[in-house]
C-alpha cells in the first residue's frame, strides 16, 4: 500500500492550510509524489524543515517522514506546482463575506495566478477544487477565469471538483481512509485521472457532476451541523426534564438510520466551516430561489446555545464580578489547536464583561488563542496559563468548554488548588464517580441536576419537577 506506484499521476497542492496538509500527506502516504505551494512564505519554511504550522493527531510524524522520503516537497512558486504537478488540487481558503456569501476573493487570486503558471506548461493538466464552495461556482466562476488566465482549451486542461469531508481533530485519519470520495467532473479524463490518483484510498469513488460535488459537500455540512444543533436541543429539553442528554441521544443515535455521530451536545459549534458554510449555502439558495429554512435554524439554535452555556456559568456563582475563572480548553474541539469560530471566545468575552478574572488553559492551542484574543483588542483582562494547576489556583469557579483528555482525569490536588472546587462541565467529560473522589462538584451542560461530594450533588433547582 505504501510503495510508490510509479504510473499513478504526480498531485499539487495550492495552499497548505489544515486542509491542503492533511490532504497532501494522505497522498503521499500512498505512494504518490505531492508538490505544494503556498503563498505564505512562513508556511513553505517550515513545512520544508518538516514542522507543521498545525497541531494535530500523527501529522507532525507523518510530515517528517514525507519530507524525509521526498514524497512532499515544498515548491516556492505556483509556476513550478503547473510545471511539475499533473492533478493540482486547490486548498485554499474560502472565507464568508460580512453578508453571509462566500468571499471568493482567495479563491480567484490563486486560480488566476495558477491559469497564468499553466499558459507555460506542458502536457494535459486537471485543476481539482477541493476548497469548499457553494454549487455552481466550478462552472461559473473556476473554470472561465482558469481558461482564460491559462489560455489552454478542454484538449490540455480540465477542472474537477472533490471536496473534502475531513474533521479536524482527526484530520490525518480521515484523509488517509475518508468514508467515500466525491468528484464532480464532465471530463471522462479527468475522471480517470482522479481515480488514478486515488487508487489505493479504501473508500468507494462516487461520479457526479460538478454542482452535485458541490452540492453533496454544502448537504453534508449541513446536515453535519444539524446533528449538533439538534442534540443541543435535547440537551436543553434533559436539562428541564433532569435527565442526561447523552443517555438520551445515544439511545436515538443507536437507530442505524440516524447513528450517534456528532449527535453530541455542547456549547454550540464553532470551527472554520460550520457557520460560514451554512451561511453562504443559504445565500446560494436565495439567489436560486430555494428558499432554504434550515440553516437558519441550524445557526439561530447554534447561537443560543452558546448563550445558554454563558447563563449555566453564570447560575454556578451568585455573581462573577471579582471571581476568578479558570476556562479550560479554548480550541474548538478536542484534538485541533484550531481557535477559528471557537466557542471559548465569546464565552471569555462574557465572563470579563461580567466582571470576572479569567484565566485560560489547554493543551495545544493557548497561543492561537492568544493571538486571537489580541485581535478583539483586549489585552491584560486574561491570563494565559501554561499548565492546568496554574489555571485553578484560588479560583472559583472552572468551565470545561472541550473534554481534552487532560481534563477528563480530573486530579484531586487540582480541586484542592481551588477556592471553591465547582466545575461547569460543557461537554459532560469528567464523570459522576471521579468528581465524587475529587471533591469536586460538577454542573454539567445537559443534564438535570449537579453530581458532587453532596448527597446527590446540587439540584439545579428549577430542573426539578
Ligand atoms: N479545515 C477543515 O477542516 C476543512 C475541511 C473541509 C474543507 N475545508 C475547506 O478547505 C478550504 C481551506 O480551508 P483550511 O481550513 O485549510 O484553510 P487555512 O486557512 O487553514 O489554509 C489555507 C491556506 O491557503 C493559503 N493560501 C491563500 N491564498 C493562497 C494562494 N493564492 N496561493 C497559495 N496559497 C494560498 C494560506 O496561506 C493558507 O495556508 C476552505 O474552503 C475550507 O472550507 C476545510
């Protein structure tokens, strides 16, 4: 599985983000050779030396050893990526504009720039777009602006589409074995091409054409985020019924016609594609006259739930002003030092408005959310921690916003390191038994009542019926 397969069509890859990296190393690890551009010069240093800019799960061992078998290589131009890539995948960024559509912006720059590196190569090329897009753009916007910046008819040049469906958190894994691959291409070629360059990928390869690619991509997403919005719900509805939302959702989830993935409650999702994919998937369907209804929905639920974690924080402690609040884990979810979208922020934001004193932890992302938080213009108003006895020193009060592993084993001097040991947990990770030993008391986001050292824990008052 591993050897090179020699006829199999060399990939490049334009713009190494998260999703250009996991992308690119998932074919090299399957033999192919993978050339990758980005425009950030800092992005090429690095990736070169074989550090990733990111941190996620096996990539910073898989980039080492891609680098060192010269199966990823890391060019400085784009001209080289159009000489030397035969099925050039674009990676990068596809960002919501301030109404909602999709700012194309990136995207046109880089396929200009690459239509102009074509004009000068040789040989029959196929330009993938892997970033996400809403239906209709391969065919209205890629495909007339690539052939026109590289001069080139359907004879040396076709345009695919193949978005990617990875999760981050578990980017590597799901690029190496993704449930199923999509390509949208009219091109017999290009798609003979594309399961070239996939052979080997354990998934089946479904043909559609490019806007139905695209479609499927925008449809999973959402209904992706639908599950989310949907268990945050319910978690809302154990809560007043005091029982356990994830009792509940398990139960729904283990129908096979729905399943348990991301049936999972929380403080609401956040990450770089949910919202902005939502958003511009429903200014496509005005504009087509769809008139779509749910991802409105989907965001409003999303939102208020982010609101509903603030009001549970706030209902720990008779006030916030002068506590100190330890918020523990700040990256969107666990397993990413991702902070794009991440629900620590405006749960941060509301804790210092209200007066508190917060300080912020997590394993892998304290300095992207540094950064992040330097962006809203406020400095001095939290501390950043570097470990999680130092967060919980003499506070009183600590919010779980991701169940990193580090948190799930709660350790008992780490209660005793606080003034009062009470934990909001918004993900439910640390369970009844170990907070019990812990003495830590645990108000946990979709569940009726608190667990803690007290004989039944805290009732939560008004869940009572
Ligand atoms: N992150 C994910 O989990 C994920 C999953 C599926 C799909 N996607 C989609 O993939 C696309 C990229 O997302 P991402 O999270 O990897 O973004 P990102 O911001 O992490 O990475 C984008 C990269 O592209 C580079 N870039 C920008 N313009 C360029 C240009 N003209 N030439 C070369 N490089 C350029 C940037 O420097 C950056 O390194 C988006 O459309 C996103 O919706 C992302």
């Amino acid at each position: 599985m591993r050897r090179r397969t020699r006829s199999a069509p060399s990939v490049g890859i334009l713009g190494v983000g998260y999703m250009g990296i996991a992308t690119a190393l998932a074919f090299a690890a399957r033999g192919r050779t993978v050339f990758a551009h980005d425009i950030n010069p800092k992005v090429r240093a690095s990736l070169r030396r074989g550090r990733s800019p990111y941190d996620e799960p096996g990539l910073a061992q898989l980039l080492r050893r891609e680098v060192r078998l010269g199966r990823f290589r890391v060019l400085d131009t784009v001209d080289e990526l159009a000489q030397r890539a035969e099925c050039i995948f674009l990676c990068v960024p596809t960002p919501a504009r301030r109404d909602g559509a999709v700012d194309l912006g990136p995207l046109r720059t880089a396929v200009n720039a690459l239509g102009r590196a074509i004009r000068a190569a040789r040989g029959y090329r196929v330009v993938v777009v892997k970033s996400t897009v809403v239906p209709g753009t391969t065919d209205e916007v890629v495909e007339p602006l690539l052939r026109r910046a590289s001069g080139k008819s359907t004879a040396a040049l076709s345009v695919a589409v193949n978005p990617e469906f990875l999760s981050e958190g578990r980017m590597v894994e799901d690029a190496m074995r993704p449930a199923r691959i999509v390509v949208g291409a009219r091109d017999p070629r290009a798609r003979q091409r594309l399961r070239r360059v996939y052979a080997g990928f354990p998934a089946p390869v479904l043909e559609l054409t490019p806007s139905g690619a695209e479609l499927v991509k925008h449809g999973s997403n959402e209904f992706l985020a639908l599950k989310v919005s949907y268990a945050n719900e319910l978690a809302r509805w154990s809560e007043q019924l005091g029982t356990d939302v994830d009792t509940v959702v398990e139960a729904i989830g283990a129908d096979p016609r729905i399943g348990t993935a991301f049936l999972r409650a929380g403080p609401g999702f956040g990450g770089s594609c949910f919202d902005k994919d939502l958003r511009a998937f429903a200014r496509r369907g005005e504009s087509l006259g769809v008139a779509p209804r749910i991802p409105g929905t989907v965001l409003a639920v999303n939102r208020d739930q982010t609101a509903h974690a603030v009001e549970l924080i706030r209902s720990a402690v008779p006030s916030l002003r002068g506590r100190t609040v330890a918020v523990l884990g700040l990256a969107f979810k666990a397993g990413t030092d991702d902070v794009r979208e991440t629900r620590a922020l405006p749960i941060v934001e509301r804790l210092v408005a209200d007066g508190a004193r917060v300080r912020v932890h997590d394993p892998s992302a304290v300095e992207n959310f540094r950064a992040l938080w330097e962006r809203t213009g406020r400095t001095g108003a939290v501390q950043f921690s570097r470990s999680v006895g130092n967060a919980l020193a003499d506070a009183d009060l600590a919010v779980v916003q991701v169940d990193w592993p580090v948190y799930r084993r709660w350790k008992p001097a780490w209660s005793r390191r606080m003034r009062s040991p009470i934990v909001v947990d918004l993900r439910r990770g640390i369970d009844g038994r170990l907070a019990a030993r812990a003495g830590l008391t645990v108000l946990a986001l979709g569940r009726g009542s608190a667990v803690g050292p007290g004989p039944g824990g805290r009732p939560r008052g008004r869940e009572r019926r």
